[in-house]
C-alpha cells in the first residue's frame, strides 16, 4: 500500500484506524482487511510480543479530544503526508518600486532589490509523545472483588482518555521559558507562546535564557534563532506585533496594546482570519475596561461566535463584546483556556514573575497549524502477554505524533507579561 496523499480529515482518519495506515506506518507491512489483534510485535526487537490495537476506541478518542480540548480543536488540522516537509519565507519586504523619466535608467539610479530571499528550513519533525501505563495481575485480581467503584483497568483507562485533552492543551500552553522540542532532551509540541515570540525577547529580560524563545521543530539545533534574526523575519508583525513591557516587570493591560499589535500584523495577513487567546482572568480584565463606556442600543444581546466547534462567551454584538473585540476594522473572537501562560504561576514567566494575567495570543488561523504525523492511537498488551514478556502486568499507551507550526509568523501577534492592579 502506498501512504496516501490526504489531507486531515475523515478520509485520513479512516485511512489510519481502519484502512492499514497505522500498521504499515508503525509496523512496516500493509493490511488487506480492517486490523486485527496481534498483528506485529509491541516493542522488543528479540521479544515474540504480542501487538494489541484498538482502532475503534483509538478513533473515539481522537474525536472526543478535538472536541473537549480548549485550544487543540481550535487550530486548523493538516498532515505531514500532504503537507510536504518544508516551509519557505519571503526575508524581505518588497521595496523596488520605483519612479523614472523618458531617459531614466532605473537599475542604476533607483533602489534596485534583487528577487526576494527565500530562507528554506530543514525538514522539522514531529513530536512524538506518548501517555504510557501499567496495570499488573493482582490489581485487576483485586479490582475484581472491591467494592464500587471498581478501580478496574477500564477505570484507569478511562482517567486517561478525561486527562489528555487537558495535557495536550497544556503542552500547548507552555511559557516561552519551557523548551518545548530541542531534538534530543524534550521532544513536546512548541507552544503557542514559542510561535508568538520574536527578537526582541530574546533576552534575559524575559526569558531565563536569550534561547528560550528559539524553535527546534524536533532539531537538535535550533532552525529559529531569535536572537540572530534582528528583521524579525519570524517574529510577530515583523517585530511590532510583539508587546512587551520596557523592564523586567508586568504591565496593567490596556486595550491600546491590543490595537497596536494588530494593526501590525494585520499588514502581513492574506484573509485576515483572526481568533484571540487568552485566559479567564484577562478576559475579566477587558471586559472591566470597556463595560463603562458601553452602549447597548439596538444591537443583538446573549451572541456567541462559534470557531472549528469552540463557543466564546455570550456577549452583546457591539464594538466590544465578551464574545469578541473588534479592532482595526477586525472582528477577533476571544477564547479562554484554563493553561494560558502566565496566568497560573506553575506557567509563568521564571523572569517576570510579577505576571499574574495571562498572555493574549492573536493568531491567525491561515498560518497556524497542527501538523499530524500519527493521530491519537491507543495500545495494549493482551493478557496472554504476560506469559511470553515473563512480567505479569499489561502495557498500555496512548500514542500521538505531530507539530505546531506557523507558515507565516508576521501575521500573528501577542501581549506578553500583564498584571491585574
């Protein structure tokens, strides 16, 4: 069978939990029928272990993920397989136009700009995460006579099945100062916090380390170094789509700052598909800014914005809303989620600790992505492996490979490092 060339989706899911995509992926051998228990072998090369996948369950978990997440269901889906393995920027901003006479010679005494550079990155990689487990002989005995409820195998597995959107979203969420995906130590999704950075934080102003803010994509060196890309190639709106307070110290949230950096990299978006996130406690914050100079007359109340199955709050639909905030002539859709970084101080900035309102994050969906290279797949080692692994307890694993990535970082924006009061 050969890898298909499709596109996130049904035809793609289907293709890898029943079509023999995951067996020729993780197994190397192709499937003629729907997959079958014990079809390969779990993990020791010398080991005759038995293969235990659930593509049906796996499925339902992919689903119930997207759908409960916070963040994760909120970016755009697309595949490693259809996507290709490199993304290429424009370094410069067009600037040749010039004006010329009858006898102008514009190559010699205009400003001449050769075709644009094309920085190619090397082939990034996919995080490889995986949500291992064991259950062992005598607690399956004893969860068989306990009284309810039965802390059963399919009760832990069910704890894990309510526990990982949650740790996606989280991973997702991590602060600029947590390296996500060095290649070789921490092998996680890069963060949103990582994609909506730029030069100027790359300093110790911010960050524990000027590094901090670089991006691997699964390298063992960094393909982004913020610190050496001072035109802010791959920074938030070319550099002024990235707020930042002047010291090491948060700032009170204005609604200026948000005006500000879209208004920068609004310059750099095609369709202008924008979608803000932030945390709960800022939200409260804008909504405390504007509620007193709001006038609700004639317009719609109790509105929700709906995004990829994500509802913001209800709100009324004038120029700022709980639902959105409308800026630069740009209708933005707020959404909360629990982790946002530096709103919780287990995710906070390990510089400006003073950080007690999350960061806002304005992404445009066109340019950020989640990029599949394995869907959530789920494993287990049958009963009868017990005798041929000589250990008596069952493995079990929740597999997922993919990435965070960003086709274009001057479109996106961010707030960084806010307090309440």
């Amino acid at each position: 069978m050969t890898n298909p060339k499709l596109t996130y989706g049904r035809d793609y899911l289907n293709w890898w939990y029943f079509g023999g995509g995951f067996a020729q992926t993780i197994l190397g051998k192709d499937v003629q029928d729907q997959i079958k228990k014990a079809v390969g072998v779990w993990d020791a090369p010398t080991s005759p272990y038995d293969y235990y996948f659930e593509p049906k369950f796996s499925a339902t978990v992919q689903i119930y993920t997207i759908r409960v997440s916070e963040v994760f269901k909120l970016l755009r889906k697309t595949t490693f397989q259809a996507e290709g393995d490199s993304l290429k920027y424009v370094e410069t901003d067009l600037s040749s136009l010039v004006g010329f006479g009858a006898g102008g010679t514009p190559f010699t005494t205009g400003t001449a700009e050769s075709a644009p550079t094309v920085a190619t990155l090397e082939e990034f990689q996919p995080a490889y995460m995986a949500d291992p487990w064991t259950t062992d002989l005598t607690t399956r005995t004893r969860a068989s006579w306990q009284a309810d409820p039965k802390l059963n195998p399919e009760w832990v597995k069910a704890q894990h099945v309510d526990l990982l959107p949650s740790q996606i979203d989280l991973m997702l969420n991590k602060t600029v100062d947590t390296v996500a995906n060095d290649g070789s130590t921490n092998l996680n999704f890069e963060s949103i916090d990582r994609i909506c950075s730029g030069y100027a934080e790359a300093s110790t102003t911010y960050c524990s380390s000027a590094d901090d803010p670089d991006v691997y994509w699964g390298k063992a060196s960094a393909l982004i170094d913020r610190s050496g890309d001072s035109d802010d190639t791959f920074g938030c709106g070319a550099g002024s789509g990235l707020s930042l307070p002047s010291s090491a110290a948060a700032r009170i949230l204005k609604l200026d700052y948000i005006d500000d950096v879209v208004a920068a990299a609004s310059n750099y978006s095609k369709r202008k598909r924008y979608i803000a996130i932030t945390g709960p406690k800022t939200l409260n914050e804008m909504q405390k800014l504007i509620d007193p100079k709001q006038r609700y007359l004639d317009v719609p109340m109790d509105v929700q914005i709906t995004e990829n199955g994500v509802q913001t709050r209800q709100g009324a639909k004038v120029g700022f809303q709980i639902a959105s905030y409308l800026t630069n002539g740009i209708q933005i859709p707020f959404f909360t989620s629990s982790h946002i970084a530096n709103e919780l101080a287990a995710n906070r900035s390990a510089t400006i600790t003073d950080a007690d309102c999350g960061n806002i994050f304005i992404i445009d969906l066109d340019t950020v992505e989640v990029r599949y290279a394995i869907p959530i797949t789920y494993m287990e080692t049958p009963a009868e492996a017990m005798l041929t692994r000589d250990n008596m307890s069952t493995r079990h694993m929740f597999l997922f490979a993919g990435q965070l990535l960003c086709t274009n970082f001057r479109a996106n924006a961010a707030i960084k490092y806010l307090k309440t009061t």
